[in-house]
C-alpha cells in the first residue's frame, strides 16, 4: 500500500525542563555548602550535567514524529499529487502547500506544530538559538519541513489569530520551555526585539529613521545587525505590530517574575 510520508522534527522542549530540574534541586545542596571554590565546582558540574542531560533526551527521546497518510484513502488522494510535484520541482504551489498543512494540523494538531516550530529553532549542540533556522525557512531549496513551517507561520501574520493561538497555548508553552532554556535560548532576542520597539516608537520622523537603517543595511551589509529595526517595519506592514509587542511584553513578564 502506497504511502506518503512527512518528516517533520518535534523536539521534546518539556524534556529539557527535566534535566533544568536538577540545576534547581541542587541550589538545595549548595545553600548548605560554605566554601566558595566548592560551590563553583559543583556549580559547573551541574551546568555540564544539565546540558548533557537536555541533549542526551532530545537524542534518544521521542525526538521526531514520521507523519504518514495512507494513500488508498481519497481524502489523502490529493496529497500524493502535491507530494510528488514537489519531489519533482522542489516546490510547493500555495494550494498544495495549504493541503498537505490542512491534512498535518488537522492529523497532528496546531498546538504539537507549534511545538515543533520552536523546537526547530533551537541548537540543542549548545542550547542557545539556531542562527541558520531563518536562513533555512526562507532558502530557496527549503526542506518540505521548512516549506511547511514558513507557510504555517505565515498563517499567524493575521494579528486577531496570532492573538487567538497564543491565548489559546501559552500557558502549555510556557511549561514546555522552562525559565533556564528561556534566558539561554530566547531571552536576548525578545529584550532586543522589545528596545528596538521602544526605540522607534520614540522617533519625531520614522520614515527618515527607516530609510537611514536600510541604507547602512544595504551599503555596509549589516542586515544581521539591523534585523530587529527592520523586523518591525514588516510586522508594521502586516499590522500586526502592537499585538506582537504586547505578546513578546507578556512572554518577558512572565519568566522575569519567576
């Protein structure tokens, strides 16, 4: 029997946690430790047990889920069609790419796709953010798995469903990601995200501002360097700006108050 099948990489993020949680049982054992070298001893023990433990579950754990649709079944029909132009092409028109979407979420779920999303972001050699993750999604030879993130993202670039899904997964997203995975992996883009924010609100003349970044963007090819400036120049195009600013306010309130 003929079947289709999508790979799709989910990373177990609520494992991590578990190895975080021994860096918090051992806070226990140090308040009861006097002497000072010890305490960075076992310090940095824990940190490279932790570390060790979090890419040790993603290794061996319940890493990936191999989607499979049997294709005797009609309503899959159309999904071999789409599979096979894009084995032939290389890409994905925007209704195959909506069809074998529609078939994974409905199958999969919009909450686990979201999860793996996140997880795909992350470099779990060191646990700190996959620089190559957005250079991935948007390549030219994007995987079917990229393809298939970019074109589920792209449907959250409607602020009312932004809003919705992320009042509708956020507390199970921020049991999944834990307070140490936060600050190694996510923290230092949400705080720049949110000053870059700020920083053009602030501005008596935002058209001269913006026209003065992409030009040192473009001139001195820095676009890296000015990502979180032009970032919200799109998010402002889509209107979909304040929603997201006010999200990534609420995801950064919430792990500075645990």
């Amino acid at each position: 029997m003929k079947k289709a099948i999508i790979i799709l990489g989910i990373f177990g993020l609520g494992l991590v946690g578990v190895a975080y949680y021994f860096s918090h049982e051992s806070l226990k054992i140090l308040e009861r430790v006097e002497e000072e070298e010890h305490i960075k001893e076992v310090i940095l023990e824990n940190e490279t047990i932790a570390d060790e433990s979090a890419r040790e579950e993603l290794m061996y754990g319940n890493t990936f889920i191999y989607q499979s649709f049997d294709l005797a079944q009609s309503e899959y029909a159309i999904v071999n069609h789409c599979m096979q132009n894009f084995h032939t092409n290389g890409k994905l028109d925007a209704f195959c790419l909506n069809t074998i979407l529609d078939a994974l979420v409905g199958d999969f779920g919009e909450e686990a796709f979201i999860n793996a999303v996140i997880g795909s972001s992350i470099n779990y050699d060191n646990l700190a953010l996959d620089h190559t993750f957005l250079d991935n999604l948007f390549s030219e030879r994007a995987s079917l798995a990229n393809a298939l993130s970019l074109g589920f993202l792209n449907r959250y670039r409607n602020p009312n469903r932004l809003q919705q899904a992320f009042d509708r997964y956020k507390a199970n997203v921020f049991r999944s990601v834990p307070k140490s995975l936060y600050q190694k992996v996510f923290e230092k883009q949400v705080v720049e995200c949110l000053s870059a924010y700020k920083e053009i609100m602030e501005q008596t003349n935002k058209k001269t501002f913006f026209e003065g970044i992409y030009f040192k963007a473009d001139t001195q090819n820095l676009h890296a360097q000015y990502w979180k400036y032009t970032f919200w120049k799109r998010r402002e195009m889509e209107k979909n700006d304040k929603i997201l600013y006010a999200i990534l306010t609420e995801i950064k309130n919430h792990y500075s108050a645990q």
